[in-house]
C-alpha cells in the first residue's frame, strides 16, 4: 500500500535528507565519523649525513660572528672556532633580494662555517630598490673592506688562494659580476663559484 504524503511533508522530507548527508560529509572530512581510513603522518625531511659534503662531522664547534660598516656597505664577518684556526679559506655569500639580513641563511652560513670557512655577508641594500643599479658595486665595496679588516687584529686570516663566491637569486647576478671584476677591483680570483636559482644576469 502507497501512502501519498502532502506536498509540505515531502518538501520537508527532502530538506532533511540533504541537510543529513551534507552533516555525514562534514563529519567525514572533519574526521568527526571514521571511515576506516588510517591517516598517513606527514612527510619528515631526510636526517643529516654523519658525513659528506653535508655531514655533520664538523671540524669547528662554534662561529663568531661580526658586522661592520653601515646602509648598503654594511657587511658580516663569520669566522670558525673552538677551535680557532690560523687561517682558513674565505667564501663570499651574495643574499637573494631583499634578504639583507644573514638570519634567512644562517643555517646555511653556520653550516659553512663550521666546516672550517670564513663566511663574508656583503648587505648591498640600504632598502628594496634604493641604489639597484650599483648593487654589484656595493657587495664589492664591501667584501674588499672585510678582507682589510680580516687582515687586521685577531682574526681568522684568510686564505686568498682558496676563494669562492656563493650568490642565491638576485646574488647569483652578482656573483658573475663580482668574479668577472675581481681581478680589476684587486680581489682573489675566485677558485669556484656556485650560483641557486640565479636571479638576473
């Protein structure tokens, strides 16, 4: 037997079936009902290397680090120790735009250094855009007045024969300028140049 139910009861009933699967679908993707599905944990990175080019078997345990100079010529020092070294090789690091300041790559850096390497960190920007056009010519400024000043007082000296520039980005256009001008402007030639995802030039 068919029972016809009123027009007003089978509007009702419609609105509270779609109301019910739209709440069971809710549930669901809230995680509210199970669904017999067992999340995967989220993907962790890789550990680090106990060796390798990456390895945490570092040969210093500590970084000093110091900054010098003001607005775009501003710069930084990182130097290995404990133990502190005589001399050490010396490496050039030109950030990408806009990252003035060595915290975005202070990993990195410590990483560098820890390794037995004196990083320098030319800032090369006062701000975002001011000076773009000499850029170049300020991280240069600046990295020639750091190895003055590594030559002096009780820093870690620089080995001039083991000179590299590392450029991220923007930095990667300046790295070429700067290896292109070395030679002119009385820096080392560099021995290597690495440039990441280079972002002019």
């Amino acid at each position: 037997m068919y029972i016809t139910l009123p027009e007003e009861l089978n509007v009702y009933t419609k609105s509270m079936d779609h109301l019910f699967c739209s709440l069971v679908l809710l549930n669901i993707f809230t995680g509210q009902i199970s669904t017999g599905i067992i999340p995967k944990p989220p993907p962790t990175p890789p550990q680090q290397p106990p060796t390798g080019p990456g390895g945490s078997n570092y040969s210093h345990a500590g970084v000093i680090v110091h900054s010098y100079g003001s607005g775009a010529l501003q710069y930084w020092i990182f130097e290995p120790a404990d133990p502190k070294p005589a001399t050490a090789p010396i490496i050039v690091f030109n950030h990408g735009f806009w990252a003035m300041f060595p915290f975005w790559y202070q990993n990195w850096i410590t990483h560098i250094v820890k390794r037995g390497n004196i990083v320098v960190y030319p800032r090369y920007q006062q701000t975002t855009f001011l000076g773009i056009f000499h850029f170049s010519s300020y991280a240069i400024t600046a990295v020639k007045n750091a190895f003055q000043e590594l030559e002096q007082g009780d820093h870690v000296k620089p080995e001039l024969d083991h000179f590299a520039i590392v450029g991220h980005s923007y930095g990667g256009g300046i790295t070429c300028d700067m290896a292109v001008l070395a030679e002119s402007e009385g820096l080392p030639i560099p021995k290597q140049l690495c440039q990441y995802k280079q972002g002019f030039g």
